[in-house]
C-alpha cells in the first residue's frame, strides 16, 4: 500500500479528535510536484512554491509538537489519577482493606481495568502518531529531493529528530509501566491464551479497535524492505507486547489483589 493511502487509513481509524493533527501529506505532495514541474529554479513560481514547501515543513512540525507535548503532559497526570484510584479500591474494599468487599472490589476493578486499558491503548496512538507522521515527512522530502534535485531531506530529518513529538521515550516507560499494572493486578490465563489462535484481528469499537490498528500500522511502516535508510524507524515486533497478550482476551476475570 502506497504511503499517502496508508496515512489517510489511519486517519480515519484514529480517534475522531486527533485526525486533523497529521501531516498534511497531500498538501505537500502537490507542493513538491508543482515545483518539479516549473520552469528553472529561478522562475517566481517555482521560487514561491519552494518556501511555501519549506513553510508547511515547518508548520507541520509546530503542530506536531503543540499536539505531543499536550497528550504526554495530559497521560503523565492520568498515570498518577489512575494509580491513586486503584490503591483507594484495594485500601477500601480488598480483603486487608478498611471495609472488604468482594463485590465491590470486583465492580471496582472491572471499571478501572476498562480505563486502564484505553489509557494504554490512548498512548500508543501517540507513539504510532510519532512514527507515521516521522515517517511521511521522511518520504515527502526523499519525494523533493529525488524530484527536485534538492538536498533538503538530511537538513530537516536532523532537525525532527530533536523535536519533542519524536522523542516518545516518557510516553514508552508510561506504556510499560501500564503493561506491568495489568500483568500484575489483572492477570491473564496463560492456557487460556494457548487455546486462542496467536493473530490480532482488528475488532471491537473505539480506543481497542483504533489501538489493535495502529500496532498493526506501526508494524508494516517499521518492516524490514528494501527500501530501508538510515531515515528509517526500527523494526517492530508485536509479539513482545504484553498488551497484545491481554488484547487477544475477551474479558478475562477481575480478581481481588492482594498487596
């Protein structure tokens, strides 16, 4: 699948909130053809398609970084939100808590469980959010360097790799760090998971479904090909996510922890 159908795709399966964020690929696909299609560089019109290029590139990249940098801030307080509810549960209604309940803990639970789920899945939307939108501007400048003759791309990738909307390192430990809570407070079945065939399929409605899609799309645009550069995101493996080994579950069973 060529990249501009594979960007509108995840536009589209992508939550209804983020999808005027993403490059504005098409944009600078008709940019980079105009200017390949002018007369000598010298021409005003091509002189004007140039920096309106170099101006979208720079736009495009603000707003990357206004959109990362508010979902991360807004992730980091609701790590902390969810961690205090979870421990007030467990204080209050866990069997070493003020008032036990199992009943209670057990509804409890279930709705955190639900939160922290689409909280997991909310932040790998943003790392998938890094990566594609690294990804189409990697290939819209090799785009105008090929057809231009230009040399823009090596000056701009070394610029993007310092922007924050590329450096997802806090958002990674936050996702690990969910991972860790789900594996150790709402533990899967391993034999249960061994009776399942080991695919994802993209089912479900909202963040799960828009999750399961984008791991997926992360996957494919971080492949191993043959057109791989030394631009190119690294391999992904989806089979050392913990996440998806809960994913591939359809409700699993809310035990009371005991901590």
């Amino acid at each position: 699948m060529k990249f501009g159908k594979r960007l509108q795709q995840q536009i589209e399966e992508t939550l209804p909130g983020w999808r005027d964020k993403f490059l504005s690929y098409k944009r600078l696909k008709k940019l980079v053809n105009l200017i390949s299609s002018s007369p000598p560089p010298s021409h005003r019109h091509c002189v004007e398609a140039e920096a309106d290029f170099v101006y979208l590139l720079n736009h495009e990249i603000d707003k990357f970084n206004a959109f990362f940098m508010e979902k991360e801030e807004d992730f980091i307080i609701k790590r902390k939100e969810l961690q205090q509810r979870l421990q007030r549960v467990i204080d209050t209604w866990g069997p070493n808590g003020a008032r036990p309940s199992e009943t209670n803990c057990k509804e409890d639970m279930a709705e955190i469980r639900k939160d922290i789920v689409n909280f997991h899945g909310e932040m790998v939307l943003l790392v998938n959010y890094s990566n594609i939108n690294y990804t189409g501007l990697a290939k819209i400048l090799k785009k105008y360097d090929k057809r231009t003759g230009g040399l823009l791309r090596l000056l701009f990738i070394q610029k993007v790799l310092k922007q924050p909307f590329f450096t997802t390192e806090v958002v990674s430990k936050l996702i690990k760090e969910c991972e860790s809570t789900i594996a150790q407070v709402f533990p899967v079945d391993e034999k249960e998971i061994g009776r399942r065939e080991p695919t994802i399929r993209v089912t479900g409605e909202g963040v799960f479904r828009n999750t399961v899609a984008a791991l997926l799309t992360m996957q494919e645009i971080r492949s191993g090909s043959s057109t791989r550069s030394q631009f190119s995101l690294p391999p992904l493996d989806l089979t050392d996510s913990e996440f998806i080994r809960t994913l591939q579950m359809n409700s699993p069973p809310i035990p009371i922890p005991i901590l």
